[in-house]
C-alpha cells in the first residue's frame, strides 16, 4: 500500500506540474525547476498526510488528494506576477482625499 502511495503521488505531483509548465510557462521558472518542485511537494504532501491520519486510517484517497494538494501550494508559490500593460493609479500609496 505504501509503494502505491508513494508512486501514485510522484505521477499525480509530475502530471500538475507538466499541466502547470504548460499553461503558466510565462509565470514560472524554469521547467525543470517546476516538475521537481511538483514531484517533491506531492512526496512531501503524501508523508504529512499519511502521519497525520495516523496508523488506523491508511486511504490511499485521502494520501493522494493531500498529495496534490501540498503540490499545488509548492506550485502557487513559484509564480511570478503577470507581466503586461498596467493601469497606474492616480494617488499616490497610503494618501488621503484632499478637501478641496
């Protein structure tokens, strides 16, 4: 059963990460850096899910969504902000509206 947690969360973590490399290629670094990124985070999300169920509720569900959740958070916090025309503002930060 641990052999296809293990497994199951490194395919799960590599498959979010290729998607992630592909459809946000502009606001992440490198690929390589992304997919070992996603990998490790799904192995890591795996272990702190499968000790945090305890020894007497060993889903290979729960381990797996905890897998790809943990990835995704490693993931979010590669992105870099989006790039492009901006709108500048008026005021200046932290001003208050004049009276006159």
């Amino acid at each position: 059963m641990l052999l296809l947690e293990v497994l199951g969360s490194a395919f799960l973590g590599l498959a979010l990460s290729a998607t992630a490399s592909r459809v946000l290629t502009r606001r992440l670094p490198s690929t390589k850096v992304v997919l070992v990124s996603g990998v490790l985070g799904a192995l890591f999300g795996a272990y702190l899910t499968h000790f945090a169920l305890g020894p007497g509720h060993n889903t290979l569900t729960a381990t797996l969504i905890g897998a790809v959740l943990v990835s995704a958070v490693v993931l979010s916090l590669l992105l870099r902000p989006a790039t492009g025309p901006r709108r500048r503002s008026h005021r200046t930060p932290f001003s208050l509206p004049s009276r006159g």
